[in-house]
C-alpha cells in the first residue's frame, strides 16, 4: 500500500470516527471568526498567487520544522508577499492540528 493510500484510509477512518462530533464542531463555529476568501486572494491584479504552507513534517520527508511556531511562520509568509496559507492540521502524518489553524 503505497503512502497516499494509507492516508486516504486514515482519512477515511477519522471521518467516520469524526461524524458523531458533527454537533459540537458546528457550535464551536459560532465563535470562530469569519472565513476569508481564498478565490479572492488568489485573483488579486497584478500580482503573482502564493500559497504558502505550514507543515510540520511530511510522510516522506520526516520532521520538517521542529518547534514550529505556526503564527510567526503565516505572518512572515504574509510579510513576504504570500497571497494566502495553507495549515495542514492532519496529526498522524503532517503532526499538525487545529491549534494551528487557530493560530494563524
């Protein structure tokens, strides 16, 4: 079974772990702030489109930042110009999670 294959089952296994939470997570919205628009961002004139990411560490390449400071790494990336960032929040694979995202 090849990475990408054992991430899709993974993947699949958290989601139906993850459903009976459906309640609670759409609760927890109400606070959240309010989405920003991707499209957008990658649409701006005159400029080139940059997704930067935040990661971790990746299957393949192992520990990529250790210590990562998920906040300080999107506002360089925003300083640098980038039109918008990724969070990977995948624990088990890329040891990211939804404090990240909250983060940035």
């Amino acid at each position: 079974m090849s990475v990408l294959d054992r991430i899709v089952a993974t993947k699949r296994e958290e989601i139906a772990r993850l459903r009976s939470w459906k309640g609670a997570l759409e609760a927890g919205l109400e606070d959240a702030a309010a989405p920003r628009d991707f499209a957008a961002a990658l649409r701006r004139e005159g400029d080139v489109a940059v997704i930067a990411e935040v990661k971790r560490r990746s299957p393949g390449a192992g520990e990529i930042r250790p210590g990562l400071d998920a906040a300080g790494l999107a506002a360089a990336y925003r300083e640098g110009g980038a039109s918008a960032v990724s969070v990977l929040t995948d624990r088990e694979y890329f040891d990211g999670g939804l404090d990240d995202l909250r983060a940035v």
